[in-house]
C-alpha cells in the first residue's frame, strides 16, 4: 500500500469527504447518476437513520498524501445475521480510483474491523443490506442505471478481485423496451387466469397509508421469506422507506393482487426518476425544485423493484394477470415507453424464464462478492 493512508471518518469533515468522493470518481461517466447528498447523508447518520438501531458500521477513506481517492463502508446487520443463522459482515459504498493499492487498504481495513466484530465471512457491496442498493455492475456499462440501482466504472471488478473477493451471487437486470409485447397472447391468457381464480388488482390506497404498508410487509415476508439474502424490515425502516415512497411512486402502479377477498400479492413500480437525479447533481434547493418542473417530462420508463406472490400461490399464473395490468397502465400513461425488472437471481429460472417470453432482454448484470475471514 505504498504511499497510501487509511483513515476512519470520525468527524464532520472526513465524512463530506466520503460523500462527496463519487463526484471526482465518475467525473468521465457519462451514465452516472449523482444520487442525492443529503440523502447519503442521512441512511449514513447512526442518529437518524432507522437501520442503525439494529446495526453498526465503520467508514473508511483511502488518502494518497492530502487527496482522498477512495472509500468504504464496513457494516454488521444483527437482523441479517438473526435471520440467517450467520456471522456475516458486509462491505458496500465502495468507490476508488484505479489504484490497487487503495483497494487493498480499504478492504484491509473493512475486513479487519469485521473481524474486531466476531464476524467469520463478509460480502457486499451492500449499500448497507439487501433491502437497499446492492451489487458491484459487471455488464451492461453502456446504460445509465434505473432508480435505485448501483453503477461504478468497470475496473471495479477487477480491483475487488484482485483484494480476494470472488463471486457469490448475481442478479440481473431485463429491459422490456416495448410493454404491449405479445401483448394480445397475455391478454387471453390473463382473462383465464383471473376467471378460473378470482384473481383481481387493486391499486395502493393512499389514504390508508400505514395499513397498507403493513400488508405490502406481510406478503413481502412471506413471498420473499426463502430468497437469498432476505431480511426482514422492521416498522422503522418500513417508515422511512414509505415517506421516500410518497415522494416518487405513481400510485397506480404500486398495487396488490387479490384471490377473491383475500390479498396474495405486491407489485411495486417505480417512476425511473433518475433523469432528474441527473438534472439535480446531488441537491434540491430552490433551483432543483425548479428542474423538477421543468425536466419532469424526461422520465420515460419505470422500474419493477418489487413483485411477490405468497408462496402457496406462486402457481397460479398470476404474473400473467399482473404484466397484463402493465401493458393496460402503459396504455394510459404514453409517457412510459420501457419497463425494468430488477434485480432477480440469476437462478429464479421460473420468473426469468418468464420474464424471456414476455420479450424482456437481460442487459444488465450485477454481482455479490464475498470472501471468509
């Protein structure tokens, strides 16, 4: 690690250094989208943020004489941890210049403070858990990335590597460019489907918020409960995450599915606002309240980030019913021209499988590295 020094952020000054890093990192990426300062800032805060209150981390930052060219984050989940029978520490908020020695330091580091924290195994990059931005991008660096999904420079990978992290896990990510595809074959097949099981669809009703977050919870628990890497939220986080919620959701799109009286699934689809993000460059103020106005017509797809079907029901057909609601809402709201699905696990072969013959196209692909300690 010649020439480099590793420091804990531990005052006011070195984290607006940690947050501010990517804007020199990505300063030649076109496809990057700045993310929000005061957003970092806040899921970083021990004091505010409510994922804290069962967890615990360390910031690291690489400096090479006065200049910091990079930064980590290492985390324990006690939930994550509960949940799975483990000792696991994360590594995540992982940028770097292309400096091998940087990466080393970081990840010595993350993994040594882990150790100090009992933990046996680490992987990442968990921004800070599986209920939030996670995954290293190692395909498909030539498309910006759908709200709430990471992107980074493609070196990454091989700076990670080469610290001794290797692959666990990918998730991909599939583009259906036009979301009326096929669409008169789903549309027969659906209208069997909701007849033969009462299936139907209503959407969020935001007047009941809380209630309908409890429920959007429970089947989420139970439809994701076995997939790798699941946690549970808790009422906490399950707050926060609504009033970011209420902010960008398109509440005609965030729906449950229903087997006559009974709900048995979610769907969550997001407006891709990240065109704005891109607009703002990391703060609102008075000015970006004026960009969102103006530049509000620039959002142009959405992004599926959640869909789950209680697990006794999982056999029914029911995506068939739900995509079929897509293409209608796609109808109806001409602005959204593309669909993401991200991420599914690169071995849920029914729902990718599925996702193919709806004429979806995986291009995008991210990876889970790990490494025991």
């Amino acid at each position: 690690m010649r020439g480099v020094n590793i420091v804990l952020v531990d005052n006011r000054a070195d984290m607006k250094a940690f947050i501010d890093l990517p804007w020199k990192i990505y300063a030649g990426y076109s496809n990057w989208v700045p993310p929000l300062k005061a957003e970092v800032g806040k899921l970083l805060d021990t004091d505010r943020h409510p994922f804290w209150k069962f967890s615990r981390r360390a910031l690291f930052l690489a400096r090479r004489d006065s200049e910091t060219i990079g930064r980590i984050a290492a985390v324990v989940d006690d939930n994550h941890n509960r949940f799975h029978h483990e000792s696991s520490g994360a590594w995540g908020f992982f940028e770097c210049v292309s400096d091998p020695d940087a990466a080393a330091g970081l990840f010595q580091a993350a993994e040594d403070w882990l150790r100090s924290q009992g933990m046996t195994f680490m992987r990442g990059p968990l921004n800070p858990s599986t209920n939030y931005e996670l995954g290293l991008l190692v395909e498909g660096f030539e498309y910006p990335p759908a709200v709430m999904m990471t992107y980074n420079p493609p070196y990454y990978q091989e700076l990670v590597e080469s610290c001794g992290l290797s692959k666990e896990k990918d998730l991909r990510a599939l583009v259906l460019e036009q979301l009326g595809l096929n669409s008169d074959r789903i549309e027969r097949l659906a209208k069997r489907v909701a007849q033969q099981n009462r299936v139907s669809i209503r959407t969020f009703n935001k007047k009941d918020f809380l209630s309908e977050l409890y429920l959007l919870r429970e089947i989420y628990n139970d439809a994701w409960g076995d997939n790798w890497g699941f946690v549970p939220l808790t009422d906490d986080e399950l707050t926060q995450i609504a009033a970011n919620l209420r902010r960008i959701a398109d509440f005609d799109l965030v729906f449950f599915i229903y087997l006559g009286d009974e709900p048995v699934g979610v769907a969550l689809v997001l407006p891709d606002i990240n065109p704005l993000l891109k607009r703002l460059n990391g703060g609102i103020g008075l000015l970006g309240l004026f960009k969102i106005l103006l530049y509000r017509k620039e959002i142009r797809g959405v992004r599926c980030c959640l869909f789950g079907v209680k697990k006794q029901y999982q056999k029914l057909g029911i995506p068939l019913v739900v995509f079929d609601y897509l293409h209608r809402m796609s109808l109806r709201k001409k602005e959204y021209k593309y669909l993401e699905l991200s991420w599914t696990l690169e071995d849920n072969v029914a729902i990718n499988q599925f996702a193919e013959e709806l004429g979806g196209r995986f291009y995008k692909r991210y990876r889970i590295f790990g490494k025991s300690l």
